[in-house]
C-alpha cells in the first residue's frame, strides 16, 4: 500500500483542506499529516494521524535570521531522515512555511511531490517547490 504524507502550515486555511485530503484518501492509501504546534489544533488525533515538525518563521524576526537559517536546514536533516524512516512514496503540500523542509527532502529523496493550493493565490511555499512538483491543483 502507497504511503502519502499531507504536508501542511499551521493556519485552519491550510490544515482543513489537508484534513478533506486524509479523508479522500484513508481508505486507500496509509496516510499521515505533518504541521507544526499551530496546525495542530485543527487535528482531532483520535481521527487524524499526524506528526509535529517545528519549522522556525525565517522571517518573524530578522536578527535571528542567521539562527532561523541555521534550525531551518536543521529541519530539513530531521524531515529528510523521517520521510527515509518511514517510506512514505507521495507527499502531498497545502502550503505554509513549515511545509518547504519536507517538500525539500522529498526532492532529494525522489518522492513524487504534489501541491494543493487551497488559496486564490499561490503562496511562497508552494510557489517556492512548483518546480519540483509532480502535479499541481490551483483552485
């Protein structure tokens, strides 16, 4: 059975959408959402399968940037070495921050990427992948 995990940031914008994705897919597929602390509210984890990633905002506060760049390609190990642990074959982004790290393993592991853009604009996240993506579905 394929392996797909729901890549998604941690506003309701971006984690409902992710959630109707899970839904469409349990059935077939072994799924699983990745967010961070903020997204996880939005996740009831007796009905989701889900794992927390800490990403940090690069931009939030620009004299941490250097410190920010230092944990983000610290995320970017940690997501590579989780998506190689557990086999996952598609990883699926609705966008948002915390979601680049494992869209940027994904690359390096070869698992086909698909973008879900839950937005009428594309967001940087996904803008910053689209050419890595498999498929993309702009709405």
């Amino acid at each position: 059975m394929k392996k797909i995990i729901i890549t998604t940031g941690g506003s309701g914008g971006h984690v409902i959408p992710s959630l109707s994705i899970y839904d469409a897919l349990k059935d077939n597929f072994e799924v699983e959402i990745s967010t961070d602390l903020r997204g996880s509210k939005y996740i009831n984890n007796e009905n989701y399968n889900y794992s927390l990633i800490d990403v940090p905002n690069l931009f939030s506060n620009l004299l941490l940037l250097p410190y920010n760049l230092i944990k983000f390609c610290i995320s970017i190990i940690k997501s590579y070495k989780y998506l190689k642990l557990n086999n996952f074959n598609i990883l699926i982004s609705t966008g948002g921050y915390m979601s680049l790290p494992l869209c940027l393993a994904s690359t390096l592991l070869n698992i086909k990427i698909y973008i879900f853009e839950p937005n009428s604009v594309l967001g940087r996240a996904n803008k910053s992948i689209l050419s890595f993506a498999e498929k993309s579905y702009l709405l």
